[in-house]
C-alpha cells in the first residue's frame, strides 16, 4: 500500500498551521508568542498542541510510541478528520457493515463523501467476500466496530485479519468497548498492518465520558496526517489534566468498574433469560446487553415513564424487536430488573 495514493492530494501537499509552541524547543520562562493573558489562572496559557506528557502514559500503558498516538475530542474527531484526511467530497467512499455505530454515515453525509453498506450477517458476523466485492477503487475507509455496537459481539479476529490483508484502503477498527472483552486489542498488531488504524477511548470503562477523549492509533505515518489536519489545540488543558490524573491516581478504579460491570452483565443476563417477555439475548463483548422482546415499545414506554431510559433499536437492520440496555450501578440494575418483571401485556 503507498499512503500517498490514498490521501486526498490538497492534504498530502497541505502546510498546517504551527504556532510558535509547535516550533520552541527547550524551557520557555517569558511566553510572550501567543497573545495569551498574562494573568496567571491556571488556564491562561494554550495547552500542548500534541498532548505530549498524556501521551506518554497511554504509551507506556498500551506499549506503544508516542508517535502512534492522536487524540481528539472524543473519537468522533478521529473518525471526522480520517474521512477529510483520505475521501475527497463527491467522489470517494466509506464502507460500513450495518447494524453499527451511527456516527460513521454522519460524518460521511458532513462531508460528502458516499457511505457503502454490507449488512451483517444474521449472527452479526461479516460477510468478507462480499465486502470486499462491494468495495471500489474509491472505497477509501472500512468501519469496523469491534465489539460492536449496538450488537455487542466482538467480530470474529480471522475474518477482520482477513480483510485488512485484502482491503485496498484504511481498515478502522472501533474498540469503544473492548476493556469489557477478553479478546486482545488491534493495537498490539500495528505493527503488521500499514493500513490500520484502532480507534479506542476513555468514555467508557474509564469511566470519563464528560471529558471527550478518543484516542487512535496508527503507523507513526497516519499519525502525521491526524496531527497535519486537526485543529492546532483540539483536546483543552482540562481535558489532558484529567486524564493525567486518572493515570497517576492509579488504575485499580478502572480495572474496578470492568470487573463490576462484567459481573452484573452477567446477573442481568441470567434475570432476563428468565423473563417470558424476553425472545433472545444475544452475545456481549460489551458493557450493555440487546435483547429482543415480545413487546419492545411497550416496555420501552413504559421504562421510560418510570424514569429508566433504555435503546430503542427495533428500526436498526438486523434489531427488530430489539432494546440496547446498558449495564448500570447494581441497584439500577435491579430497578430495571424489577420492571421488567412485573409488566403486565
């Protein structure tokens, strides 16, 4: 694969903006280059465009380089800046394998750039050959959402090494929700792939949705486009400091949450296996659970009129029928267990 082919010319050849942090090398004591107020406050001063100590611990932690690392505001940046990095508008293509994560077409439609589909097949497994059959010359992007959502199932790993080896463009795999998984992350391959690219974040088992981090990683190469195209300071000095912080105070409170999220998955599982409302339970990955029920948007009504807010997903191909229930505190959990159980249809 030569990067270059499948890079939108204006940004392979674009000069980004640098500021004067960017270019200093060395310890700044009068700062007198950005315009900044010089009362200090604590966040008068720009944050570190490249978030460089930050990433120094995600790579330790990830055993990774630095140079393999971009962050953005939430991993909807990351998906927004690959479509404009390598689909020019009106005439490439991202494909997606429905039902999978939204905002994928969002950005897509932003952009103008085409969205192709091949469904999932009905265990919600890929179907490679026909992928691959679908996409063209100007398929630039695969999504790949592993485990996905909103089916919660890790995607089977032959079939996605499979495809990254055949795919003429970048493969993007989302591992939103792989922390709930006991399958190894797509990181640890990057070293064996020059068109991938792991999308991972800290809105879930870090339990730090409010901050809006995402994280992606890449060949040092694709990392550079992330940095030439994203805005000069993308993730703010709150944002870094609290992610620092979630690192230095320790890691037991993480390692906590999935330990309790994958215990009470398992509890809510086996409580709604046992409901006659419930069709199927299909297989998690995750930290949320879809289920198929006799009576869908009555039980979805009627949560939601008691004050617990669950996942219509019946109109999503492959969903009919189906609710999206993430995996709460315990007692949330039984507040929904006890509504469930005694619905009257």
């Amino acid at each position: 694969m030569e990067l270059r082919d499948l890079v939108r010319p204006n940004i392979w050849a674009l000069k980004p903006y640098s500021s004067a942090r960017h270019e200093f090398k060395g310890h700044a004591e009068v700062m007198l280059d950005a315009n900044e107020n010089p009362i200090e406050t604590g966040l008068n001063r720009y944050p570190d465009p490249l978030q460089l100590k930050l990433k120094g611990l995600i790579a330790k932690y990830k055993d990774i380089s630095i140079d393999q690392i971009f962050l953005g505001n939430g991993s909807d940046e990351a998906i927004d800046l690959l479509i404009r990095i390598f689909c020019r508008p009106g005439q490439d293509s991202i494909l997606i394998t429905p039902p999978t994560y939204g905002m994928y077409r969002v950005s897509a439609d932003i952009n103008d750039v085409r969205v192709q589909e091949v469904l999932l097949d009905p265990s919600f497994e890929l179907r490679p050959d026909e992928i691959l059959s679908v996409a063209g010359p100007n398929t630039k992007l695969l999504f790949l959402c592993s485990p996905n959502n909103p089916t919660g199932n890790n995607l089977d790993k032959a079939t996605v090494e499979y495809l990254i080896q055949r795919f003429t463009g970048i493969v993007v795999i989302d591992e939103a929700y792989f922390d709930f998984s006991n399958d190894p992350s797509w990181t640890t391959r990057l070293s064996e792939f020059d068109n991938l690219v792991v999308m991972q974040t800290f809105s879930k088992a870090w339990g730090l949705a409010g901050i809006r981090l995402g994280m992606a990683f890449a060949s040092p190469e694709i990392i550079g486009l992330f940095n030439k195209v994203k805005p000069p300071y993308n993730v703010n000095k709150l944002t870094q400091n609290q992610a620092i912080q979630a690192f230095e105070g320790g890691l037991d409170q993480v390692t906590d949450a999935i330990s309790m999220i994958v215990s009470e998955r398992a509890r809510v599982w086996k409580e709604l296996q046992q409901l006659e409302e419930t069709v199927k339970i299909f297989n998690s990955d995750s930290n949320f659970l879809l289920v198929r029920f006799k009576h869908p948007l009555e039980i979805f009504h009627t949560l939601r009129e008691e004050g617990v807010v669950v996942r219509d997903r019946s109109s999503t191909p492959l969903c009919d029928g189906c609710l999206r229930i993430t995996i709460g505190r315990p007692e949330e959990n039984d507040r929904l267990l006890s509504l469930l159980k005694n619905m009257k249809f």
